[in-house]
C-alpha cells in the first residue's frame, strides 16, 4: 500500500495517475497480467469475487462491470466498434478505448479479459491506423514519417491531436508494461508530431495537416507527451519542446486565466473554454513543476484549476450538470480528472476541491446506469446534446472517469488512517 500511496502523491510518472503501481508477467494466454502491490484491506468484502483487492471504492464494481461490457460490446478480432456491434471507430475513439483498457487493467490485473483486449489494442488494433510515408507540411517535406490517421487501414487524413493521444498511450503502457517497443513507438510518433510545430503565429503545433490553425486540443497533449518522454528517458530536447509549446500557449492561448480553443493563420479566434483544454494544460503545467521544482509553473497552473472549478461546476459539484462548456462528453471529463489528479500530485497545499466536486457529480452519474450497463456520457442525465449515447468515446471516457476516482479513493482513504 505505501507504493501505491508513493505513486498517487508524488507521482513521479504521467498518465495516468499511478502508472507503475503493478509488475507484469505474461499469462498463459500470452496477454500480460501482473501482480498488484496496491492491495487494500477492506472492512466489508465485496459481493462478488473480482480479479483485484483494489475494491475500495462505490466506483471500483462499475468500473470492472463496465471494462467488460465495453470490451463485450466494442471490440472485434478485426476493430474496435464505433457503436456497440456496428461500424469501425476513428483514431481517436481507439486512443479512448487504449486508455479506458489501461485504468482498467491496472484496476483488475489478473483479469485476462481485460489484460487481452489491452495487449490486442496496442498490437494489432492502433496497427491498423499506422501509417508511413512522406508529408508535406509548411516547413516542406518529411520523409518517411510514421503518425496515425483518422481512419482504419489508414483512411482519412491526420490529426495532432489524436496522434497526441497515441503517444501518450504508448509512454503509459511502457511506463505500466515495462516493454521496450512502446517506447520505441511512442518516440517515433513523437517525430511525427515535432513536425507541426513551425514559426507561423509565433511558434506552436497545427491542429490538422490543413495546418490552418494551431488549437490548445493539440499543443496540450503534444506537451503532455514530450515532457512524459523527457521523464522516460532524460532526453533534453523533449524536456525543451515541451516547454517550447508551454510558453507558446500561454502568451497566445490564455485569455485571463483560462484557455481559448485556438488561433487561425488567417487571423481568426476561437475563444470557446473546452474543459479538456484546461485538463490538458493543468497537467502541463504540473508536469513542469515537477520536472523543475520552478514555482512560477505552479502558481500559473494553480490559477487555471482554480478558474476551472468556476468554469466547470455549479453549486460545488451539487448540480449534475456542469457549466460553461458545450461538450458534455464523459470522455472530456475523464481528462479533466487527469489534469486535476496531476495538480494534487504536485501541489503543496494538497487541494481536494476538484475532486471531490467531480466524485459528487459522478456518484450522481452512477444512477443513470441502464439496462445495457451503460451511464449518461454527458454528465447532465437526459440530455445527449443530439449526439450519440454510445459512440465509443462516451463508455470508454466514463470508465475513465470511475477508475481514476477509484484510486483517488484508495488513496485518501489510506492517507485518512494514517
């Protein structure tokens, strides 16, 4: 327990927030499975028999309960589902399922329907999105680069941001897995994503290969995965790029002290405050401070959570739906939960408002459950916004969501006892 306490506190490593709590070692079914050294003693033994002593928490049973349902009804041999048994997912609805698999796996280890469909999300399943060829991009061509685009079998066209989020589930599942070719992954995508960064605006990192516009969507996670790299391997220059984007967003994205959503070559303005842009600039700016013990990292960061609870919730998490913001997508949230779980890791003051506003709203959550297993996505119970339910992005973003608060919960309740 002290490592998982260790882990959750410090937080020396990124996504997500206890990554390298557990050991692998493979399985006779050839998926990886490992031994938690997160047990938790708990007064009341769960109803059933779960695959892990991590249970102490409303969250962890619908956690696995969902993990196993989305695995059911998503994935295929040959894709991920973009809706349960229809359709092929895009790029990003795959990165959500990588990181749904990931908090689940490290929840439930020795679960082997899990640690399967983790270890097939990250051969085969992103394979099918990997591309290698030469691209035109305003700093001219780049010879035989490796990204990931939109579509299976590399359909469509690429998005930084969504390579962004590959990235990062490759530093999480070396970080996690211990396996020296997600490193290597990871560190090639990196190449890929370096190549939207150019001088036009000052500098900062292209949305899409349109390169009409540099967004906070994909400067945030870019950041998120060179300074992630730089904790990895100590290379310098990804600890500087990674500064490089956190300097360029806040002298061009930061309207007061929350962030807008991006700038046009052309001189157009985006100034809507997505909550996942402030999740992802949070954790940038932790990481920084962690990295360098600088507080100037800490107080920027401290005044963009502080702004965000303002932004995000009503009556202190009393009301379920949350304010200010037209995406109500679990998968948003989910992030929102990183940036605020990598703020407390770092902070001195130990701020707890963030979550326990979010665990209020998500206990709430917890009573739209319906007959399929499935919760309402968007966090304001019987309005879907006239977007789909079950889009892959909305299940995998509420595991998300309940895994990390189950640890959160893990955590607190043993720091509590001390």
């Amino acid at each position: 327990m002290k490592k998982l306490i260790a882990c959750l506190l410090t937080l020396a490593t990124m996504v997500p927030l206890i990554a390298g709590c557990a050991t692998g070692t493979p399985d006779d079914t050839g998926a990886t499975t490992t031994t938690s050294t997160t047990a938790v003693t708990t007064t009341t033994a769960p109803k059933k028999e779960y695959p892990s002593d991590n249970m102490d928490s409303i969250f962890a049973e619908p956690s696995y309960l969902l993990a196993r349902q989305i695995i059911k009804d998503y994935w295929r041999t040959s894709h991920l589902n973009s809706e349960p048994r229809n359709g092929t997912a895009v790029v990003w609805g795959f990165a959500s399922f990588m990181e749904a698999m990931a908090e689940a796996y490290r929840l439930f280890p020795n679960d082997k329907t899990i640690a399967k469909a983790y270890e097939n999300a990250l051969t085969k399943g992103i394979a099918k999105y990997e591309v290698s060829a030469t691209i035109t991009t305003p700093n001219g061509q780049k010879h035989d680069v490796t990204y990931y685009n939109a579509g299976a079998g590399g359909r469509g066209d690429y998005y930084y941001d969504d390579d962004a989020w590959i990235c990062i589930q490759f530093l999480n599942a070396y970080e996690l897995l211990k396996d020296e070719q997600y490193l290597a992954k990871a560190e090639e995508t990196l190449e890929f994503l370096w190549t939207g960064w150019d001088d036009v605006l000052g500098g900062g990192i292209y949305w899409d290969k349109s390169y009409g516009g540099k967004n906070t969507c994909a400067n945030g996670p870019v950041a998120i995965s060179f300074l992630w790299a730089y904790q990895l391997t100590q290379k310098e220059e990804y600890l500087e790029k990674g500064k490089m984007i956190w300097d360029w967003a806040r002298e061009k994205l930061l309207d007061g002290d929350l962030y807008i959503d991006a700038l046009g070559v052309d001189g157009g303005r985006n100034n809507w405050k997505a909550a996942y842009n402030q999740a992802t600039m949070i954790y940038v700016g932790a990481q920084l401070y962690e990295i360098t013990g600088d507080e100037t990292y800490l107080e920027q960061t401290r005044r963009t959570y502080e702004a965000s609870l303002s932004l995000m919730f009503k009556g202190r998490g009393s009301a379920v739906t949350m304010n200010g913001n037209p995406i109500y997508k679990s998968w948003c949230i989910g992030w929102l939960v990183r940036g605020y779980l990598k703020f407390y890791s770092v902070d001195p003051e130990k701020d707890t408002r963030g979550m326990e506003y979010m665990e209020t709203v998500l206990k709430k959550n917890l009573k739209t459950k319906d007959k399929k297993g499935y919760y309402d996505p968007y966090f304001k119970t019987g309005d879907w916004g006239g977007e789909s339910k079950t889009d892959v992005l909305q299940p995998c973003g509420m595991l998300s969501v309940m895994a990390l608060c189950t640890y959160y919960d893990i955590a607190m309740a043993e720091k509590e006892a001390k």
